[in-house]
C-alpha cells in the first residue's frame, strides 16, 4: 500500500455568488435574447397578429408590446428544457389556433 505524505495544509478557496447580482444577470441577459428575437418575430407577424398572440389590445406602441411579449414569454430564452418546451408549445398552439380562426372568417393575414 502506498503512503500518502503530507507536506502542508490545503488550501480551499470558495467563491460564492452575490444572488441579486446574479439573478439581474439572468434578467439582463433575457431581455437582450428576447429583444434581439423579437423584432424578426414581430417583422413576421406584424402589430396586429402579436397582439392576438399575446391576447391585449393593440396599442400601436412598439415597447408595450414587446414589454408584453418579454413578460409572457421571456422565460423562453433561459429555462430548463421543458419549461422552454412547454412555452415554446404555448406561443406554438396560440398562433396555430388564430390562424386557423382567420382563415375561418376569410380574413387571412398576408405576413403569416
């Protein structure tokens, strides 16, 4: 059996994180994903059908909607995979389900 020397003490360095800090972080970092995705999803859909999707009123106002969009679905972009599944299944079924009814009432939208 092979003997173990030791020649000092070890030394251990623990870093730990500030919460707050971190958990803005996170914030931050969802509201860059989500602003940097949402002008192409919106670009696609238009003012109208994003504010179907979300279920509010149109406003017109660009940053309400977004504001919106981020508080619906902004856990879409850091989640664990099945919460990202089932909000991705959500925004998903929610524009299927209003295409469906515009194409119902003859009113089907040009961008969709």
């Amino acid at each position: 059996m092979e003997k173990r020397i030791s020649k000092g003490k070890i030394g251990v360095t623990v870093i730990i994180p500030n919460i707050d800090y971190a958990e803005r972080k996170m914030c931050e970092l969802c509201g860059k994903m989500a602003a940097q995705t949402y002008p192409d999803l919106h670009k696609s859909v238009g003012n109208e059908m994003m504010c179907e999707i979300l279920g509010m009123q149109n406003t017109g106002d660009d940053s309400i909607i977004l504001e919106s969009f981020i508080k619906e679905y902004g856990d879409l972009f850091f989640s664990a995979e099945d919460k990202h599944k089932k909000l991705k299944e959500k925004f998903l079924n929610r524009v299927r389900t209003l295409i469906e009814i515009e194409r119902k009432n003859g009113r089907g939208h040009d961008n969709v």
